[in-house]
C-alpha cells in the first residue's frame, strides 16, 4: 500500500496553427532531418480490453496526435538535482515506451536547458538544425510551483502541422519533481513507485491522457498498479503507429 497519493498531470504544451517556411529567418528547422521511408520500429500488438485516452485527436477526431514513427525522438537530459539513479529510471522508462509503441529514442546527452512552458520547439543555436530535442529535467519547487504539491511530474509534446496534414509531435518535455522522487526512493519499496511515476510521464510525453480507471497506470494516482496494464498498452500501441511527415 501506498502511503502518499502523488498526482500526476499531463502538460500539453498547444498547438502551433501552422508552420510558416517564408518568412526570411527560419522559425522551424530543415524539414525531414533522419526522416526515413518507414517507420523505425513496429509497435507491440495491441491486448484487448483495458481503457485509455489521447491527449489530442486529430481533426477527425478518432486519430491520435502522434510523434512520427520514420524518424527518431531525441531526448536531452539536464542532469541537476538528479537523485541517484535518476538517470536510470529515465532509461528504463524510455525503453519501455520504445518496446511497446516502437518508436526509436535517441539519447542526446545532458543539457543546460531549464524547463519552460513558452520553450521554443526550434532553437538552432542550442541545437542545431532540427526539432529541439524532448527536455527532461529534475526540477525543484522553486523553479515549478505545480511541484508544492503532490504532484511529482508532468508531461507534454508539442503538435505542429503542415497546412491540411496531420498533427504531429516534434517535441516536448518531461519534468520531474526533484525532491519528491529523493524522498520516494528513499522509501521501502520506492524503487518500483518511481519507476512507475516516470513511465506515466514518458506515456504522457508520447500521447497519452489519464483514465478514470485505477487498474491503469494512466490512472491519475499513483496506486498498486506499477507497469502498464492493457488499455496502457493499446493506446501506446496506437500511438506508435502515427503519420510519417517528411514535410515537417
Ligand atoms: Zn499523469
């Protein structure tokens, strides 16, 4: 049994109208940087059974919002107030999601790049010519004051378009409460709460809203459940299997 109920919220960062390629300084990257001709991976069959929820659809609402499966996410770390092991929960967690929506993770090392709701999805001169990479930080309560609270992380991705083409993921973040995931894993037992904290927010980062359904890990509570149950497991598997765009 638990002792503390951590919420967990998922972040959406909007939704770029469009993306404007005339203007004389580039506000997106080159389009198709490692676009390949199909998809990287295969997403895991879905099981049947289980409930889950997209935190966008696409405008024919059945279709979710999606990163795009022919190339990969990269991910960048900013390593402060890591707690130990911190890097490891956010290994294991990306590659679990990769497992199951087949969509390729690239890790991109550490950044000194703070979390920010306004972040730019395209910054060249930290990144170079590309989609910014999805930021994953240990942020403290001073620096993210939804964190004075029980909830210990939140997720988002970033959704742009092409004129009448699909929405789609470039980037996003995954911000982790520091201090509550110090205090968790120093708990009986934490090691696997905080596993399952962060694979919630990696399946947020990918698409993945919260369900009224407690026998899910996207359930918005931390609870018995501590890996992915079956509606988990379809939506990812849905999630795995968006739209390539070369175009963006
Ligand atoms: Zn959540």
């Amino acid at each position: 049994m638990l002792v503390v109920a951590v919420l967990t919220g998922a972040w959406l960062l909007g939704l770029l109208p469009g993306v404007d390629t005339t203007g004389t300084r580039r506000t997106v990257p080159s389009p198709g940087v490692e676009a390949s001709d199909g998809p990287l991976g295969t997403p895991l069959t879905p099981t049947a059974g289980g409930t889950f929820a997209f935190a966008q659809l696409q405008d024919d609402g059945v279709a979710p919002v999606a990163y795009d499966p022919c190339r990969p996410v990269h991910y960048a770390v900013r390593p402060d107030n890591a707690p130990y092991g911190g890097d490891q929960l956010i290994a294991d967690a990306v590659a679990q999601i990769s497992a199951v929506t087949g969509l390729r993770f690239v890790a991109d090392g550490p950044t000194d790049e703070a979390a920010d709701e306004q972040r730019a999805p395209f910054q060249p001169d930290r990144y170079g010519d590309r989609w910014a990479p999805v930021l994953v930080t240990w942020s403290t309560v001073a620096e993210q004051p939804d964190f004075v609270a029980d909830v210990a992380g939140q997720a988002g991705s970033l959704a742009v378009s092409l004129g009448d083409g699909p929405d789609v993921y470039v980037t996003g973040a995954v911000e982790l409460d520091a201090a509550q995931f110090a205090d968790i894993l120093s708990r009986p037992g934490g090691q696997a709460v905080a596993r399952a904290i962060v694979l919630h927010e990696f399946a947020h980062l990918v698409g993945l809203d919260h369900v009224d359904d407690p026998t899910q890990l996207m359930y918005p509570t931390t609870s018995d459940v501590l890996g992915f149950a079956a509606g988990d497991l379809t939506g990812l598997s849905r999630l795995g299997s968006g739209a390539c765009v070369p175009a963006l």
